[in-house]
C-alpha cells in the first residue's frame, strides 16, 4: 500500500502500490488509512483476546 492523496478533510487515502508503480495491479480501490487502522487494531484486539 502506498499514500494515494488527502481528501478535502485532510484524511490520507491509500491505494496498491503496483497500480501506482508499475500498473500491474487490477486493485484500484482507494481505501482510507484510518480504516485499515481501525481493522488491524481490531483483528489484534480480537487476536489477545482468545489467547490472553
């Protein structure tokens, strides 16, 4: 993933970093950083969770 741009709000935007490098990606969903923020802390919270 690479930093696509900033929305009008100031909020980073993310896309695949082949699309952007080389175009060899289909992927060309942008995606909002603090989405994947908000899911990977999830998935760790979950994770320690049902091992702690």
């Amino acid at each position: 993933m690479s930093v696509h741009d900033r929305d009008k709000t100031g909020k980073t935007r993310t896309r695949c970093s082949a699309v952007r490098e080389s175009g060899s990606c289909s992927n060309r969903r942008i995606i909002f950083l603090r989405d994947i923020e908000r899911l990977v802390l999830s998935g760790m919270v979950e994770e320690l969770k049902a091992h702690g």
